[in-house]
C-alpha cells in the first residue's frame, strides 16, 4: 500500500479485530530489481520476490519461524503465484529454517474473500496491493516462466545471504519519539 495514512487506516482497522497485541514496524522495502527480462515480462515477481527479501529479514531479527502470505487459489496463475513459483519460494524459504505459510491458498474466487472481510467488518480497501506500476501479469507459461522463476529465486537467494552476512538484519529508526 503506498502512503503511510493508508498504511495507518488499515492497522487501525485490524487492531479492532485482532484480540492479541501486535506490534507495527516501519521497514524499508528490498527491492530486487527485475531479474534479466524486459519489464513487460515481469508482471509482479520483483516486487513480490523483493518482499519475501524483507520478510525473510524480519523474521530473521525477530527469531520466527514462519512467513505467511496472502497468495490465494485464484490468483495461481500470476507468476508470483503459480504452483511452480510457490514450491521454489517454499524450497528456497526452507533452506534459511523458514516455513512458508499460506493460509488462505484455497480461497477460489475474489468474491469470497471479501465476503469474508466484511463478515468480520474489515473493509476490502487492501484486499489487493495497490502497486503504483498496475503491471499486468505476463500471462508466462512453460519454460519461460520457469526462467522467470528460477532467475528470481536466484537473485532473492543472492539477496538473503547477503543480508544474513550483515549485523543487525533490520535496523531501528525513530520517529517523533517512537522506535520503529
């Protein structure tokens, strides 16, 4: 989500709905760039890629064992999200002792996500990230996609060790008197 009041909007609204504490960090963004093919080819792997980049960092810092994320059954053939794209990230995820979790993999359809949220009245404002590219998917199959792929787990494994080499993973800022 771009902006930090939308940001805000929408932990304001999980925190009426989540019964434990949480706490928020601010963290910058990994990007990963785009891995050896045109931009039109990408669809929305870098950028995915890049924050599973900064997941893997957090959980790093914070000693967890789990990344979940959001990818959902009818999403599945986005590049990011086909089987092929998972088993790798699962694979790659393992490697680093992190277990990836995708919690809502079999939800079918756009319309019984939401549906969910506002059953639990959550609004459906960031169902979906808002990229500020609205890249459309490759619609990638076959070899290529599996080039994509591998070129990008690639460069998020290259991404991860280099960051692990480094102390500490995630670095503290403060923000008018909060730590961050």
């Amino acid at each position: 989500m771009t902006g930090l009041e939308r940001v805000r909007s929408r932990i304001d609204e999980l925190k009426r709905t989540i019964p434990i504490r949480c706490e928020w960090m601010l963290v910058a963004e990994q990007s990963l760039g785009r891995p050896g093919m045109q931009l039109n080819e990408l669809g929305c792997i870098s950028c995915h890629f890049g924050y599973f980049a900064t997941a893997h960092a957090i959980a790093r810092e914070l000693a967890c064992a789990n990344i979940a994320c959001g990818f959902v059954q009818y999403q599945n053939s986005w590049v990011e999200q086909t089987p092929y794209a998972v088993s790798q990230l699962r694979k790659l995820m393992a490697e680093h002792g992190i277990n990836l979790v995708l919690p809502v993999a079999e939800i079918a359809s756009k319309s019984e996500v939401e549906a969910e949220l506002l059953s639990n009245k959550l609004s459906i404002d960031s169902l979906e990230l808002k990229c500020t590219r609205q890249q459309p998917d490759p619609g990638l199959t076959g070899n290529r996609l599996r080039s994509l792929i591998d070129k990008g787990i690639k460069t998020l494994r290259k991404t991860i060790e280099a960051k692990q080499a480094t102390k500490p993973a995630l670095e503290r800022i403060e923000i008018s008197g909060q730590t961050l």
